[in-house]
C-alpha cells in the first residue's frame, strides 16, 4: 500500500511526464533534423547532395570510419552522415567492415569503407 499522500501521488507523476516530455521533444526535433535533411535530398541543390557524398566518400578513401569519425572531422550532423551513407552503401560505394570502434559518446560503432570499385573511382579523383 503506499503511503504518500495523493498530492505528493500526481506531483511525482508530473515530473514523469515531464521526463516523457523532454524524451519527445528530442525525438520531434531529431525527426524535425531528419526532415529537413530528406527534404534537402528531394527537393534540394543537386551539387550540395553530390558535395557532401564527395566529402564522405573523400574521408573513407583514407582509411573506414565510423560515422562518428565522419562527422567528427567534416563538421556534417548526425543526420546528415548516415543518411548519406547509407545512400553510399545501398548504391554499392560503400560496405561494413565488420569491425567496430568506440565513439565520442563511448559507445560501439560499426566501421564503413569503400568497396573496391568505389576506392577505384576515387582514386582517379583530385582533390
């Protein structure tokens, strides 16, 4: 039986839902992020889509990565990355490497590269 009193009863369920709160508020915003970037995708500049499949594709020539490590070093959001890479990896230009490393946030990661026909076309590419 529990013993609170029922005004300490709803107090305690309003911090729970405010903490359910706060947990929807990032998911909205995150989807909000996932939006904007699906539709920049769609609707967006052709050159900016193919600027930041370049840069990608440019840091995974130099060794696989996490997307973390990705991020990390070209300044592009969460969203961004793996979006675009999985975009790389469903157009055949980008593959796990079965291996994982620790990001930022401590937590594991799986590594991508490029496939074999992919690093041949970058290689050909100048920076």
């Amino acid at each position: 039986m529990n013993n609170q009193d029922p005004l300490q009863q709803r107090s305690a369920g309003l911090n729970d839902w405010g903490a359910l709160f706060q947990v929807q508020k990032k998911a909205e915003a995150s989807k909000k992020t996932s939006r904007q970037y699906q539709d920049m995708v769609k609707n967006g500049n052709k050159k900016t889509r193919e600027q930041i499949r370049y840069r990608i594709l440019r840091q995974l020539l130099t060794k696989p990565m996490t997307d973390d490590e990705v991020e990390e070093i070209t300044g592009l959001p969460h969203q961004t990355v793996s979006a675009c890479r999985r975009g790389l990896v469903k157009s055949g230009h980008v593959e796990p490497t079965g291996e994982s490393r620790l990001t930022r946030s401590n937590r594991h990661a799986q590594t991508w590269q490029l496939t074999a026909e992919a690093n041949i076309l970058m290689e050909g590419t100048n920076e």
